[in-house]
C-alpha cells in the first residue's frame, strides 16, 4: 500500500481539510477513470511483421481526438461512449483473453483520449502473464505526457503522420497544430522503442517504431513534406507504411462528411496508381527507403468495418501490406 498524495475532504468540526492518505487498492481503482472498448477482436490486415504471422487481437478505444470527415471507424470514433464501460481490471481481462484466442501481439487502438486507464489495464495484463508485443496505434497527436505513461508498457509504436500541413489537417480533421504535435509525438515514440530492425520487418516485429501515412487523392496530404519532416527528425532508420487504401465512402454517411466532398472533390475518389508513385518517389527523394507499401488498384469497395458485426472486417488477401526495401 502506498502513500499517495491524494486530495480528500475531511470534515472537522463542520470545516474541510485537504490532506494525503494511504490509499488503498480500492481508492486507486477509483482514480483511475474507467475504459471505453467498442470492440474486441482478431485482426489480420495489419503491416505483415505485426503478430509473426498470427493475427493482432486490437482494441478499438471508443472516441477520438480528431473528427476526420473520411474516418472509416466514425461509427466508433465519433461516438466516446460506444461499447462497454470497464475497469482497467476488466480490460485486462479483454487484452488477455485476446492472447488466448491467438493474437500474436495486442493492439490498442486510438488509445490517446483514454490513456490512464489503458496504460494501467496494459500494466494489469503483464502481471497477469502477458508476453505478446503490445501496439500502440495512435493518429500522432498524442502528448508526450500520456506517451510516458507508456514508456516500459508498448513495444511498437505504430502512430499515424497523417498531414504535412497544418491548414489541411484543420479542413479535414478538426486538428490543430498538427504537425508540430505529430513531429513531437513521434520524437518521443523514437525516444522510447528507437528503430524497427530491419529484418524484423520482414519476419516478426517485436521493437520499434513503424509510422503510418495514408496517401490522399490530389496530394491533399502532402506526402512529401510529411516524408522530409520524419527523416528529419528521426532519420532514415524509419520504416513508413505508406498506404493507399483511401476510400471515399465513408464520407457519404454524414453530413459533414458531404459537405467535405463538395469543398475538396478529388476526396470523392480512391488514390490513383499515378499519385501513390510519386508518393513513393517523394519518401525516396527524402531519403525514406524503408517501405510498407499497398497495392493502390486494390483499395476496400466493401471492405469497410461495420462495428455492428461480431465480426467488424472483410479480409481480402490483395489489400495486405507488402514489404519494400529501397535500394
Ligand atoms: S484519427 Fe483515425 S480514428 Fe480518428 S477520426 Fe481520424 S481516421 Fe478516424
């Protein structure tokens, strides 16, 4: 039992007093807030080093920070409260029996918004015998004090570097500064898990940083300069997973998401074969030569999640990530 410094109100003659008191297992439950699981399950399209060839068994965090107009998990990621409400103690118990049914690693998945309690139900499973890499998949603008929490807890840092500009990211995602906050975020994970090894990425990763960057029809993401800020800061040791699975559906199932497709119409299409190479070419021209790569004519028509389903994914073999290494 520790002693920790924890504001409590005791009534003394008809006063309150602030003091610090021994808190018990129960009173640190209680400050802890509880977690927000929309869904649990086995996933297998991830980046092929994640699971050694055995499926990731992600946790989808209900919520997110941002509010992407394309976000094909808004059934989800628009809705904080969504799924179950848990203790740390019960998300443990979700992360562990995901490992009994096979996941090869855990992935948390938008994790940012929830970070107390995800980082001590991550701390709960290890007691509880967990020895499976754990995934922290985030979208990049996760502060350098919840990634602390984190620090001894994940293995892979997999966070999205989504814009190269500022003013894009506030058009689409309703984020601010977020390149600076991304920059700063993936200096940190670096910090933490360094790179992924090379020949890991092409077996089974265990260690590292892998960063995430989905190509947008017209370069409204600005690849390049996304591209030239990463070697930048963490050099070009980086493994980048370049995906071309843009999709615009998901743009269509609200309002805001319409009125997005009517300011920015190239969003209303899928990437062409013409902008993911020279996306490629930009991330070389930047001295990225470490490559997840997709195949583009292969972007999800009805492979988009449905969070209703048991099972939210449709696997399809042809959109799986391949590995790339840049001569
Ligand atoms: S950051 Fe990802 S999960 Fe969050 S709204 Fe954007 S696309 Fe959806």
């Amino acid at each position: 039992m520790g002693l920790w410094p924890l504001f409590v109100g005791i009534p003394n003659m008809g006063r309150w007093w602030v003091t610090a008191i021994p808190c018990s297992p129960h009173l640190s439950a209680m400050a802890t807030p509880p977690v927000y699981l929309a869904a649990a399950c086995l996933h297998r399209g991830e980046e092929p080093c994640l699971g050694g060839g055995r499926p990731v068994g992600n946790l989808f965090f209900s919520g997110c920070n941002l509010r992407c107009g394309f976000c094909q998990n808004q059934q989800i990621s628009h809705a904080p409260r969504a799924g179950e409400r848990l203790t740390p103690e019960g998300c443990a118990e979700r992360i562990l029996a995901l490992a009994e049914q096979g996941g090869g690693a855990i992935g948390l998945v938008s994790p940012t918004h929830q970070g107390r309690g995800i980082a001590r139900a991550v701390e709960l499973a290890r007691l509880g015998g967990l020895d499976l890499p754990v995934i922290y998949n985030s979208n990049g603008t996760d502060p350098v004090a919840t990634l602390r929490r984190f620090d001894g807890l994940v293995d892979i840092y997999l966070p999205d570097f989504k814009y190269g500009a500022d003013a894009v990211a506030w058009e689409l995602s309703r984020v601010k500064g977020y390149v600076g906050r991304a920059t700063a975020a993936v200096a940190e994970m670096h910090r933490q898990v360094g790179h992924l090894d090379d020949s890991a990425a092409t077996t089974d990763a265990h260690r590292g940083l892998i960063v995430r960057h989905l190509c947008l029809p017209g370069g409204l993401a600005a690849t390049g300069r996304v591209a030239r800020l990463l070697a930048e800061s963490v050099g070009d040791g980086l493994w980048l997973s370049l995906m071309a699975q843009y999709h615009p559906a998901p743009l269509f199932e609200s309002e805001a998401g319409e009125e997005l497709a009517r300011r920015f119409p190239e969003l209303a299409r899928t990437i062409t074969v013409a902008e993911y190479e020279e996306a490629i070419d930009a991330c070389g021209l930047a001295g990225l030569t470490r490559l997840f790569l997709q195949d583009p004519a292969a972007a999800p028509e009805s492979g988009l999640p449905d969070f209703r389903r048991e099972e939210p994914f449709v696997w399809r073999e042809s959109i799986d990530s391949q590995v790339d290494r840049m001569p």
